[in-house]
C-alpha cells in the first residue's frame, strides 16, 4: 500500500509523493536544550521516527534533519542560575537528550544541526529578505514585514485579528505592523551575539529552521514535522521567511503535527510543571517501553501520559520477548498488516493491534521492528533493572550462582540448590528451568 499522509496545509490525507522520488527530504523541529526533555518533547521522535524507518524502507534515500535549538532565552537564563557558561549548559543536555532518544530507539538523524553552527547562513538569509522587501531593520532589530506576504496565515488559517492576538508580544513601538516578528535582536555585551550588518545581536526562533533546513535539504523539501504547538506562530513564520526569501510558492510539500502528549488531561510542558523527565522515566522502565507507550495512541490524538501506561507497555513487551525467548528467527518481510497500518497516516495502534494477532515468532518481531521494538536480544531485555535495583547482584554475580546451583543439582544437594534459589528471588531475580537450561529475568 503506498503511503498517505495527513497534511496540515490542506487539512486532508494525502498520498505521499515526494518532489524526488529517488532522494526524501524530511525536517523535524527539535528542542530547546536547556535541561532534561520531558517524555511529550520525545514523542515528535518518536513517531517521526517510524516514519523515517518506513521511508527508508521505500526510497533509495532519505536525508532527515532535526535540529537542536542551542540559542535561546531560557537558556541564557539557565546558565547563569547554574553559574556555568552557555556552552557548557547546551553541550551537556544536547548529549543526555540524544543519549536519551538514542535509549527510546529513534535513529540518529541524517543531520543533527546545531542553531549555533548555522548562524551565518540566518544572516545571510536575513539580508536576502531585507533586500527582497520583506523585512526591515529598526533600532537594532530586524522584523519580518507580515504585510508583505499576500498569503501569510495559510497555514494556521488564522484570521488577522487572531494572527496579531497569538503573537502574544508586546505591541513594540518599531513594529511597522503588530503582527512583524523578530527575524533578529540585538545583545548586550552579557548576552551572547553575533556580529552582523544590523550589530551585534542573536536570531529569532523561527529563522533557525528556516536557514538549517535551507541549508541540508534545500529550498523546498518534502515533510516537514513537529509538534502541535508549533503550527502558530512558528512553522507560519518558517513559512513566510523561506517562501520570501527564496522566491517559491512552497517550502514544504507536506506539514505534519503530532498531538500533546498530555497529563490529567492538561498538556505536558516545563512552563507548568506537569512534566517528567525522559532521563528519571529511563531509570524506572526500559526505553522501549516508553517508545510503546508514545506509539500505542495514533500520532495526531492525544495521549494521556500514565505510570500505568507505562506498566502495561512493559508488560506488553515481557510477553512478546518471551514468545522470542530460545527461538530461532529467521529474517522475514515486515507483515502485510502493519505495513498497510503504517501506510494509512502511520496508523501505530492498528499496527499494534496487528502485532497481537501474529503467531509466528519471525513475523512479530519484523513486525515490531518496523516500529523499532523489540530491537534487542530477548535474554537482554529480562535482564532490565531499574535504577533503584541496581545495587542487587550483576549480571556475572548471578550467572555465577546460577552455575553453583547447577553443581549443587548435579550432586544431588537440593536443599542447596533451593537455598540459592531462593536468594535470588529475595534479590529481584526469577530463575526459570526449561529444556535448553536455566534463564533469569529481574523481575
Ligand atoms: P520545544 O523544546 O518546546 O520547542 O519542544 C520540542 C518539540 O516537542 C516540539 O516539536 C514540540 O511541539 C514538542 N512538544 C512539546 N511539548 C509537547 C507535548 N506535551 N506533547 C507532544 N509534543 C510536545
Ligand atoms: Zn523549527
């Protein structure tokens, strides 16, 4: 079945056919690195990620940006809070955030641009829109001239009034119009800047986007992605400066949203506290547990976060690993079912459900893998600990005991072999004799 795509533009579904067939172009919007993401920053990643996989398997080439926002106020505010250098802070949780999407399965992007690499290329493309009359300069700002684009707004289909509301900024008196965004801002000699022809100053949000995905994948490019919350203002200001500054009536073919990830209801985010950290949920249960939990709702619903989800997720995953555990599986073709379920808007719950109705070992896990679950060696899956436990005995500790029960058997000394046993069911460790020997899983 050939993909269809739920496209935000024209608020249909859409069969998926890419400017090049030969080479996809896909950008996500990444985050704002100043600490830990929460687990509704990981769900973009994750679902985009399936469809990475999906359009890997289908063209002969796939280039996939997701960026890294490392210039920012929050994290001007946080590095001095934490009395350290900027760099220092965005270096840090720039590496535990893709350490953490890394442990909930997402591939590595094609590129993982940081804003900062990329600040030449936003002069140069702020320059290109002030000589192109689409924006201009006052009191050491740049502003986008919304006026100037006769159809700004086409994507979050905003009326005027509501385009100049959402805004939400103080009306600035060098605003020639109150919807104008800030394309460029001036620093002070304590906030980091760039020396450019309008001052030393630092970019706006939205042009970061505009200039990395300008840069990696072209002018126009096939999908581009990201959460709900960004539809206004920021991928309508990617929109405008791209479109302006480059001359076409696209910058990309397909915009695709994913729902909140919400919690009791409310939206998950850092600005209202309701949030948990991927980093602390990976202490208490395994990344692909987490990774099920994001793909069990479809990605434009939202998902009510729950440790209970997460619970069942794991549970979910003991049993397909132990209809894994001592087979042997031979490399199959992804099941019709769950490519036609991906295919249909990268439909995840139908895929899941299509996972429980697979008998054959083989199928279910080219199944699952197509989702980027059970990517591991099932033994090593019930091998799990979390954080809390990981002072109970280690791997070779217990495979040690295991070996002294079985001399303990052999002997015939079965008060002994009990007795061990036992010790490890007091230590969080299940031993389970079968025909091929014993195996084990924290549990
Ligand atoms: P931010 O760092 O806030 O720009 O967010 C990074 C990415 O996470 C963006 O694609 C957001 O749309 C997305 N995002 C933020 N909060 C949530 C949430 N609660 N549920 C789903 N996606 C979210
Ligand atoms: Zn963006």
């Amino acid at each position: 079945m050939s993909l269809v795509v739920y496209n935000t533009l024209s608020r249909e579904k859409e069969p998926f056919e890419p400017l090049d067939e030969s080479h996809v172009r896909l950008y996500v919007c990444g985050p704002t690195v100043y600490d830990y993401v929460h687990i509704g920053n990981a769900r973009p990643v994750v679902v985009f990620d399936v469809l990475y996989r999906l359009l890997q398997r289908r063209h002969p080439k796939v280039t996939y940006v997701r960026n890294i926002t490392d210039i920012d106020d929050r994290i001007i505010v946080r590095a001095a809070e934490n009395k350290e250098s900027i760099e220092a802070l965005t270096t840090r949780t720039g590496a535990a955030y893709q350490g953490d999407m890394a442990r909930l399965g997402a591939l590595p992007p094609s590129a993982e641009p940081r804003a900062t690499e990329y600040v030449g290329q936003m002069v140069a493309l702020i320059e290109r829109l002030v000589a192109r009359g689409h924006a201009y300069a006052a009191e050491g700002h740049v502003l986008f001239s919304v006026p100037s684009m006769e159809d700004y707004g086409r994507l979050s289909r905003r009326s005027r009034d509501e385009l100049i509301a959402g805004a939400r900024v103080e009306v600035a008196p060098y605003k020639k119009d109150p919807a104008d965004f800030v394309l460029w801002k001036p620093s002070t000699d304590a906030q980091p800047g760039w020396p450019s022809p309008w001052g030393r100053g630092r970019p706006g949000w939205h042009i970061e986007c505009s200039a990395m995905s300008g840069s990696l994948l072209g002018e126009t490019f096939d999908i581009h992605a990201g959460g709900l919350d960004l539809i206004f203002p920021h991928h309508e200001n990617e929109i405008a400066q791209s479109r302006s500054a480059f001359g076409h009536a696209m910058m990309a073919k397909y915009w695709m949203h994913n729902g909140f990830l919400n919690i009791s209801g409310e939206k998950m985010s850092k600005s209202l506290g309701n949030f948990f950290t991927v980093h602390e949920l990976l202490d208490q249960y395994p990344g692909e547990a987490i990774r099920l939990l994001l793909l069990s709702a479809h990605y434009r619903q939202p998902l009510d976060f729950t440790h209970e989800g997460l619970v069942q997720a794991k549970a979910t995953l003991d049993r397909w690993y132990g209809a894994l555990r001592g087979k042997t599986l031979a490399p199959v073709a992804i099941p019709q079912a769950v490519e036609d379920a991906l295919s249909d808007d990268i439909n995840t719950p139908l895929a899941i459900s299509a996972l429980h109705q697979l008998r054959d070992p083989s199928e279910l896990k080219a199944g699952a893998n197509a989702l980027g679950l059970l990517q591991q060696d099932a033994e090593a899956w019930f091998r799990w600990t979390p954080a809390a436990a990981a002072d109970g005995p280690s791997d070779t500790e217990i495979e040690a005991a295991i070996a002294a029960r079985q001399a303990a058997r052999k002997a015939k000394d079965f008060k002994e072999s009990d007795r061990i046993r036992d010790d490890l069911k007091a230590k969080g460790v299940i031993l389970e004799d079968g025909p091929k020997g014993t195996t084990w899983k924290r549990g």
